[in-house]
C-alpha cells in the first residue's frame, strides 16, 4: 500500500516533471517561431543600411522558407537595380561632361570673337587718352563700345549694353553693333 505522502510526493514529482518538460517543449517552439523573424528583422536592417548582398538563410519548406527566398530574390534585384542605375548614373555624367566640355569649347571662341570686336583703333585719337577695361559678367556679354573720330575736331562714342547676361546678350549686341557699323561715320 501506497501511502498519501507517497502519493503525493509522486503527484509532485509527476507535476515537476511534465513542467520541465513542457518548458522545453516551448523554448524550442519559440526559438523554431522567433529565429526567422529575428533573421527577417536583420535581414530588413541590413538592406536598410545599404548591405544589398545580404541573404536570409532559412532552411524550411513552408511560409517561412517561402519568405525567406523571397526576400533574397528582392535583395538581389535591388542590388542588380542599384548596379544598373550606377552605370546610368556614369553613362550620364559622362555625356553632360562632353556637352560641358564642348559648350565650353564654343563660349571660348564666342568669348574671343567678341573681344575681337570691342577693340578698336583708340590711338586715333591724339588729343584724348582713352582706356578702356571690359570684364564681362560671364563668358561673354551684351555689351558693346566703339569710339569713332568723325573729324578733326568730333569724335563718336558709343557704349550699349543689351538686356540680360550671356550667348543670348551677346548675339543680340553683334545684331545691334552690325547696324551701328553701317552709320557709324555719318555725323
């Protein structure tokens, strides 16, 4: 015969037991749930970071391994997507540096052919000292001077300076010099 204290000393052993038990029943459940979303939380934080090479590992053939392949076939697209609009990006840069570079080119000549034309023959002028300093706002501009001698005793001077600043300034002041040009020596 079994006594109560028996029993019950079974009862509590029994009870600890299926306790222990179940505790590590549910710590490999939790870790078998918790351990893909943690890694899908690291997973997002790293890409977030700009690590676009990271990959999940999760070897399982339901959802969560389902999920898992997903994300690293999003990972590599984007990484792939990046790759390519970095060489868009240098493609770009590239073509703007050769329009640069030729805009450059032609704002140089247009910036000679425009000094060319503001000087002119000032030693002409023996009675009067004239100097003359032009500093344009940008590669060229719309301003334009000329000092003419009519005569002995008359001399024309003439300073325009069009609206506005650069190629477009300058081309309406050759329009205007061009005039200015056929009537200059007419008193």
């Amino acid at each position: 015969e079994i006594g109560i204290y028996e029993m019950q000393n079974k009862f509590i052993l029994t009870g600890i037991g299926i306790t222990f038990i179940t505790l590590i029943i549910t710590f490999f459940v939790s870790s078998y749930i918790t351990r893909p979303i943690i890694l899908f939380s690291k997973g997002v934080q790293m890409l977030a970071s700009g690590v676009l090479e990271h990959k999940i590992v999760i070897n399982s053939h339901d959802e969560v391994g389902l999920l898992s392949d997903k994300f690293n076939e999003m990972s590599n697209n984007l990484r792939q997507s990046y790759e390519q609009l970095e060489e868009k990006v240098l493609e770009r840069t590239a073509e703007l540096n050769a329009s640069l570079n030729l805009i450059r080119k032609d704002l140089a000549i247009a910036q000679k052919i425009q000094s060319t034309t503001l000087t002119s023959n000032l030693t002409e002028h023996e009675d009067l000292e004239i100097v003359v300093r032009y500093v344009a706002m940008s590669e060229v501009g719309g301003d334009f001077y000329c000092v003419n001698k009519l005569n002995e005793s008359s001399s024309r001077f003439f300073l325009a300076d069009a609206t506005g600043h650069g190629v477009q300034a300058a081309l309406i002041m050759m329009a205007i010099q061009g005039i200015y040009d056929s009537i200059k020596f007419y008193e």
